[in-house]
C-alpha cells in the first residue's frame, strides 16, 4: 500500500505540489491525470525517493521515503518521462545492466517481463538510441521491472507515441497487474483514466477528486449540451458572453456547454444560439466523460 499524508514540495516560490493525502491500495491500478504543470511528475518522483518534500510523509507498503529510501529503492520500478536509458547500449545491454544493478540476471525475473520483451527481442542487438518511439517505450518498461518490483511507477509512459502502441502499452500494464504488483501511472490523456481501477484528478498541485473512473463521471451534477454552428469560434465567443452559461469548452467538433439554472432546458438553450445570430444550429444532451468533469471541478475551484 502506498500511503501519501500531507505532503507538499516548493522549487523556490514555486508550490509543486500542496497537502497532498491519497491512499493507494496494493496490486491496484490507479492514474495521476491532469495535464502539464498539474504536479503529477513532482509526486512521484518524491514516491520513488527522488526528491524529498517540504512537510508530509509518503509510505511505500510500509517504508518511509525518506528514512528508508535504500530499501524502497530495491522494490520500486521506475519509469520517467523522458526516455533514460543508455542510448549507445543495445536492447539487451540495457536489460542486463539494470538486472545487475538489482543483483539480478535477465532470466530470472524473465518471465515477469516475457510479454513485453518479446515484442523487441528481434532488435535485441540494436542500439536503444536508434529504437522508435513505441520500442523505447517497451524496453524502458522491461528495464523497470527486471528486478520484480512490488510497485512500479509511470510517468507519462504514453506520451509522444501513436495511439496503437498506446493501446498495446495498456494492454501489458494490465497483464502486469496481474502479477500482484501495484502500477500507479501518469497521464494528461482523458481517454486513459477509464483503463484504471481508480484515478486522482490533479490541477496546480492540487488533488480534485479521486475515485473510480465510473463514480467520477457519475458525479457530474448538470445536464450537459453538445452544441455547434456553422461559425464554430463566434459561437464559443457568444456563449462565454452569455449570463445564462456556466461553463463552455471546446470537445471535437461541439462545445460542451453546462447552464446556471439547472432548468435550463435544451430548447432555451437552442433560442438563445438562434437570438445569437447562428445558422445551422445542432443542439443536444449529451453524457459527461471525464474531461467534462475536470473542467468542471477547475470552474468550481
């Protein structure tokens, strides 16, 4: 279990992040999301005994950060942001290094990190610099769990590649899971909190909410309209003008668009486009997803 009490960490006037408590249970899946600057890569680098906080204390199943940080840093997989592994190494040079650094060899835990090795051991002797986006990905997660961590952390692991290896990556995460150890992974892609068991939603180092993917969007308190026209940035400008609207943001094509007055219906809402001078209205409810809860925690913080 991981156990985040209270903590806060500056860079000079800079509060990265402030009075952070969040419990993490064992062999779960939970997400850190929010988009850059949210503090998501500040927490963890304290989880993993990087940094060290201004006030508060972090537990990873039952050891303190900083008091304890050797013996943490023995059972913890770390993955950050930016691709870190030798790049003048090979695949396999890079997969024996770290499993020696741990006192370990690639075939004893091989069966841990078989899944995901196996979809680049045919580059096995290429150097890691020359690897695409996705292959880097794969080798940098092998090398975090070639030591058989009891937890491992990811930040951002998806960031900057195509959303088929994004697809793939969660797909062995979850087969990760499966061996009992707790992932807690970043991400500023809404799309990715529905593939955990629970998410914490982060803004200006601050936790919004947390719960399960589910129970957040279930939480979403007002109807919700999809709208658009045929002028698409007047329209957002108009709305954004209008005493009658809460909260409007672009989503695709349409503006998600919520109403002061939870009786606002969707014909007043409709009249007053048209009162706007718009052509080719489209105006409809429609079901909130994590993103439209976001912005709405950000509008009522």
């Amino acid at each position: 279990m991981i156990q985040i009490n209270n903590i806060s960490k500056n860079f000079g006037e800079v509060q990265a992040v402030r009075d952070i408590n969040l419990e993490i249970n064992d062999s779960e899946l939970f997400g850190l999301i929010g988009p850059d600057g949210a503090g998501k890569s500040t927490l963890m680098r304290l989880m993993v005994t990087l940094f060290i906080p201004e006030s508060g204390s972090i537990s990873m199943n039952g050891r303190d950060t900083i008091k304890e940080y050797k013996e943490i840093r023995k059972h913890v997989g770390y993955m950050p942001g930016r691709f870190s592994l030798y790049q003048d190494l090979s695949v396999e040079e890079n997969l024996a290094f770290y499993a020696s650094v741990f006192g370990s060899t690639i075939e004893e835990n091989y069966d841990l990190v078989k899944d995901v090795y196996e979809q680049i051991a045919p580059f096995r002797k290429r150097l890691a610099g020359r690897l695409s986006g996705g292959m880097k990905q794969k080798l940098a997660l092998s090398c975090a769990l070639i030591h058989r961590p009891e937890i491992l952390v990811l930040d951002e692991p998806t960031t900057g590649v195509d959303a088929v290896s994004r697809k793939e990556f969660w797909e062995m995460l979850k087969k990760v899971q499966q061996n009992g150890i707790t992932i807690v992974v970043s991400t500023p892609y809404m799309d990715e909190a529905s593939l955990c068991d629970r998410v914490a939603l982060m803004q200006k180092g601050e936790i919004l909410q947390v719960d399960t993917p589910s129970q957040i969007i279930a939480s979403f308190p007002k109807k919700l309209f999809a709208v658009k026209s045929s002028g698409h940035y007047q329209l957002l400008n108009n709305l954004k003008s209008s005493g009658s609207i809460y909260s409007v943001f672009p989503f695709g094509q349409y503006l998600h668009v919520t109403m002061k007055d939870d009786d606002f219906e969707l014909n007043d809402l409709e009249s007053l486009i048209q009162k706007q001078g718009h052509k080719n209205i489209e105006v409809h409810e429609t079901k909130a997803g994590i993103e439209d809860v976001f912005m709405y925690l950000m509008q009522s913080s």
